[in-house]
C-alpha cells in the first residue's frame, strides 16, 4: 500500500499561486493606480473579496467569527492589508517600479525570522543559507537597472514588509477563525481600514476608471486576494514560516518576465543568472520543510 505523499496537491497549487498569482499582481496594481487612488483601490479590493468570501461561507454553513477571532483577524488584517498591502500601493502610487516593490518583498523572510525569535522559534542552517542566497539573488536581479524609489516609497516598501512578515508570524499564536473565515475576516476589516485611510486622506476618483482599470480591480479581487491570499493563509498554517515567506524570492523574477512580455524589456545575463539563484534558494529554504514532513 503506498504511503501518503510528500508533495500533497493543495501544497503545489498554493505555493504556484504565491509564486505566480502574486508575482503578477506587483504590475497589476501599477496598472490599477492610473485609474484608481491607491488606498481606494486596495479598500475597494479587499472589501469586494472579503464580502463574496464572508457570504459564501455563510451559506455553506460557516460558523460566524467570534469576537475574540473578530479581534486577531482584524489585527492580522491591520498589519498584512492595510499597512503591507496599502503601504505597497501608496508607494507604487509615488513613482516606485513595480519591479521594485517586487524587490522590497525579499526584505520579508528576514523579518519573519527576526519575528520568529519573539515565540522562541529557531532556523535551520538551510534556511538561513537560503535567505542570503536570496538577498544575493535579488541584487543580482536588479545589478545595473536604474532604481529611482523615492525616499518615502523605499520607507513605505520596508514598513509594509516588517509589517507583513510580523503579521504573519503572529497569526500563528492568535484564535483566528477555522479556514478561509479567517481570510474573510481579515480582508473586511483591514479593507475598511484601508478606506477610513482614503477619506481621510482626501482620496477621490476624478473620472470613471477605463477598462483596464475594472480589469486590473476584478484581477485583484478574485486572482490577488480570494485566490492567492487564501493560498497564503493556508501556507502560514501547514508549513514553516520561512517556506511560506519564500514566495519573496520568486515573484521579483515573475515581475520581471512579465516586464519583458508586456512592457518589452531586456533581460541580461546578470537577470538570466540572478533567477537561477532566487530558485537555488527558495530550495534550500524548502528542504527543512519536506524533511519534516518525511513519514514516519
């Protein structure tokens, strides 16, 4: 009889989705903000998710939060969507590349481990081998282009990953609700947080958005925040921090190819070579995970 699998499929298809789907949502929301302010946006995106993912639990029968899993999830949604997602926006919105706020994200296994020492946590040798590995991949990537990230939006690209990764570590010790609940409730609280910070902050939308404005919305929604944040949540819960994080290796990559296949960039030698160590590392950081989950 064979013995269960190591590389389950939900397990594959979350972390595509981590790698893929949010690789491209870095040029997405660049695209989303010629048409939509940037806090407005992102409130809009998570609202619209949370509200279809909330109802559909619901009539499936979901149990309806608590309060005290209404007060981790909001917490939790405060510090990954609004101040890491929003902060992301913001940034892009003040001139930043998409590519480079791509980059920042390689910023958040460092501080996921850094959060680790908080709850006692300690990393392997592996994992620590392939955050360096990583950090060097990424300044390889981006050797030679021409980074011109404000002052403000390289702060608001640091913030938004301490932000993240401390959210992310700190979701694990907290009474969430059971399931993608605890994804809906996150994007509900953390979008009207994102939308009180777009009144107060004078945002309005001066003309109807065009068509790749709705495109660039509807994506968000449902490939960017149903599907790949769901995939996150679901990855913080079943793997080690660090596996989970190592999306922040791959999507500058992604972000990259799609610069060449939609923007008609030039990938060098050095890019060529810089890809082929953000994988060597994303294994590394991934083989403590596999090895823990060995049968017994």
């Amino acid at each position: 009889m064979p013995g269960p699998r190591r590389f389950p499929l939900p397990l594959i298809a979350a972390f595509f989705a981590l790698y893929v789907i949010w690789g491209s949502t870095y040029l997405v929301i660049r695209i989303g903000i010629e048409s939509w302010p940037p806090l407005m946006l992102a409130g809009i995106r998570f609202i619209t998710a949370g509200v279809l993912m909330y109802a559909y639990l619901r009539w499936r029968g979901a149990p309806a939060p608590t309060w005290p899993q209404w007060r981790s999830a909001g917490l939790i949604g405060i510090l990954l969507l609004t101040f890491g997602n929003g902060a992301v926006s913001v940034a892009e919105h003040t001139g930043v590349a998409s590519g480079v706020a791509a980059l920042a994200v390689a910023t958040v296994p460092l501080f996921t481990l850094l959060c680790g020492y908080f709850w006692g946590q300690r990393n392997t040798r592996l994992e620590w081998a392939g955050i360096v590995l990583g950090l060097i991949g990424i300044a390889m990537l981006n050797l030679g282009s021409n980074l011109q990230s404000s002052p403000l939006g390289a702060a608001l690209l640091i913030f938004a990953a301490a932000a993240w990764a401390f959210g992310s570590v700190w979701s694990k010790h907290l009474p969430l609700p059971q399931g993608a609940m605890a994804s809906a409730a996150q994007m509900l609280v953390g979008g009207v947080v994102l939308m009180v910070g777009s009144v107060l902050s004078g945002e309005r939308l001066e003309a109807m958005p065009p068509l790749k404005g709705w495109f660039a919305l509807f994506y968000l929604i449902g490939f960017g925040s149903i599907i790949a944040f769901n995939a996150y949540m679901y990855l913080l819960k079943n793997v080690r921090p660090a596996a989970a994080t190592s999306y922040a290796y791959v999507n500058p990559a992604v972000a990259v190819l799609l610069g060449i296949v939609f923007a008609g960039e030039t990938i060098g030698i050095e890019e060529a070579l810089a890809m082929l160590v953000i994988i060597s590392a994303v294994v590394l950081i991934g083989l403590p995970q596999w090895r823990r989950q060995k049968p017994q």
